[in-house]
C-alpha cells in the first residue's frame, strides 16, 4: 500500500532536499493522496481508452465538474497517474490503467477504500491512537472496522474488493519465490476470495487447497477448483484444518501481538509436525527508510490496531506461539516461514 506521502518524493530525493522541501512534501502529499481516491471513485479511468481524451469529456461521462476534475488529475499525472497533454487532454499510462474496474490486478477498490468516511474519519482522529491505547477508529465505531463494516454492506463490498485486489497485486511475487510444490495440503487462513490460494495450487499441481474465513465469507464463495475445499470459522474460537503449510497473508498485521499470537497458537495446534506457517506481509526494515512498511504501519495504527513487524518482532511472535526461528524470503511483501517442532 502506498500513500500519498510516500509518492510526493521519493526518499533519495527527501534526503538530499532543503528542511522546508521536505515538510512541503509531506503536506502536499496528502492531497495527491485524496485526490487519487476522488480519481478512483469517480472511475475515471473506466472512461477513457486507448485514445487521449479532452477533460470536459471525462467530466461529463463521470459527472463531475471540468474545472474541479481537471485540477486532481493534474496533480495526480504529475506523479504518472495519466498522462496530461496540451489543451487539457489526458491518456492513459501504466499507472492509472490500474485504476481500471477491469485491470487484471486493478487497484481501483482499494483506493476506494481509502476514501470511505469512516476510514477518512480515522485518519483525521490518528492522534487518539497516539495518545491513548486504543486506535483513532475506536472514536468512529467503538467495535471496531470489522463490527463497522458488519452495519454497513455497501463499505464492506468495497473493502473486500480491494483486500482481493491488493492481494493481487502482489501475487505473483509471491508464488514466484516460495517452492509450493513440496506441500501436498495448503490452508490458507483469513483467505478470502480465495486468489493467493488458487495462484498457490497453481504452482503446485499435486496438492489441494483448504480456505478457511468467516462463515459470511465462505458463504459468498464461488469455488471453482475441484482441488479447493472451504471451511468456515473464526481463527480464535474454532479448530483450523490439518495441513502441510499454511498461509497467513496480511491477517496478522491487523492484531496486536497478543491477538497475533493466538492466532499463531491456533495453527501449532493443528499443524503436524514439520508444517510451516507463511507469514505474507510487509515486513519492516531494521536498518533503512521503508515509506511503504511505515505509512503501512500508521494506517494500521489508526485503523485496526495491529502493526507491521520487523524480522525479530516476528521471530519473537514465533517462538511464543511454537514455532522455530523464521526465514525470510521475497521482495516488498516477504514471506515469513516458521517450522512446527
């Protein structure tokens, strides 16, 4: 997840600029950051083809004002999210073809999701999180966003989306730097939709897939891999499934350590001896600036209540709930292996 923050400037750049560049970059970057959520809800992207269009035309198709939308989408070009040309025609580019409803790994859903006003909310209240121990969203619905979204269907379509969209973005880095195929039964656990999962047996031709989630989940569920079966629970209250590794992808970071390690204990309970638990997450840099681990981490800190961790954190997560020391492998989102005794 990137933020607004992060794309003002990259870090290089940060450090090399005058004291007042840097702070302006900060600020400014929370609009760039807004203005691509009003870009995303819009569906602006969804409008325009493969030829530049003129920005009155966008306007109309997307019911929004000339002058106001000609204003946001030049701010965002001048980060690559389309391309301006002369006489306020705009195009596509890489970036903002992503924003496309029907981009393969399209990341329209999850801006969107930044822009409910709940989450908005939560970020206007982040200094509740910081002076108190409870997360700025306790003061936009005390239960939390997951009671949150339970009252509100529409925000909960929208978040689910851009979980799977998310998750989709980093796939494919993912199955490509993990050997799959040496399991012959893969549980991925809080899987959602089931897209890491279906992209895991894909990998690993010979094994069979459980996905576990929420009863509303799995009752949503359209499975159509004959080698997937699905199991409905709660993590914290009901038995997991018995496998050979199990995929915990962007669960543990919405949990405090206390939670997460529940979690963890769960699946030692099930696992046979030699499994190994995924942990897929962002993890942070000990010795190095990671605007994307960091911004991460506040949103986290602001909305859900749980953090991201660096390697020892894990290490140390592991090895309370029973596992071995962990190896890290991957890119920007790394998997964390641990091994049942």
């Amino acid at each position: 997840m990137s933020t607004g923050a992060e794309a003002a400037r990259p870090p290089s750049t940060v450090a090399a600029a005058q004291p007042h560049e840097i702070v302006w970059a900060l600020l400014s970057g929370a609009f760039a950051f807004r203005a691509l959520q009003v870009v995303a809800e819009l569906g602006v992207a969804d409008q325009l083809g493969d030829d530049p269009m003129e920005v009155a035309a966008l306007a109309a198709a997307c019911g929004a004002s000339t002058d106001g939308l000609n204003r946001v989408l030049r701010l965002v070009a001048d980060f690559g999210v389309f391309e301006r040309l002369q006489h306020d025609r705009y195009r596509h580019t890489d970036a903002s073809r992503v924003l496309r409803s029907d981009h393969p790994a399209s990341l329209r859903a999850f801006c969107r999701m930044h822009g409910l006003p709940a989450i908005q909310a939560a970020y206007g209240h982040l200094d509740h999180a910081v002076l108190t121990e409870f997360t700025a969203f306790h003061l936009v619905d005390r239960r939390g966003l997951f009671g949150y979204l339970g009252d509100h269907p529409d925000a909960a379509d929208i978040f689910g989306h851009a979980m799977t969209a998310r998750a989709a973005a980093d796939i494919a880095a993912i199955v490509g730097a993990y050997d799959f195929g040496q399991f012959r039964t893969v549980a991925d656990i809080g899987g959602g939709r089931g897209h890491l999962l279906r992209a895991v047996l894909g990998a690993a031709p010979a094994a069979a897939g459980i996905l576990f989630d929420l009863p509303d989940v799995v009752a949503a569920l359209r499975l159509d891999d004959s080698r997937i079966t699905a199991q409905a629970g709660d993590f914290f209250t009901d038995p997991l499934p018995t496998a050979d590794a199990y995929l915990l992808m962007n669960v543990l970071h919405d949990w405090p350590d206390a939670e997460a390690v529940a979690i963890l204990r769960a699946v030692r309970q099930a696992a046979p001896a030699g499994a190994r638990v995924l942990i897929i997450e962002n993890v942070l840099a000990a010795d190095r600036p990671d605007p994307r681990g960091h911004a991460l981490d506040v949103i986290m800190l602001a909305v859900m209540g749980g953090r991201q961790r660096t390697i020892g954190q894990f290490a140390e997560l592991l090895r309370t709930a029973g596992f071995s020391h962990p190896a890290v492998t991957g890119g920007p989102i790394q998997i964390v292996e641990g091994v049942t005794a």
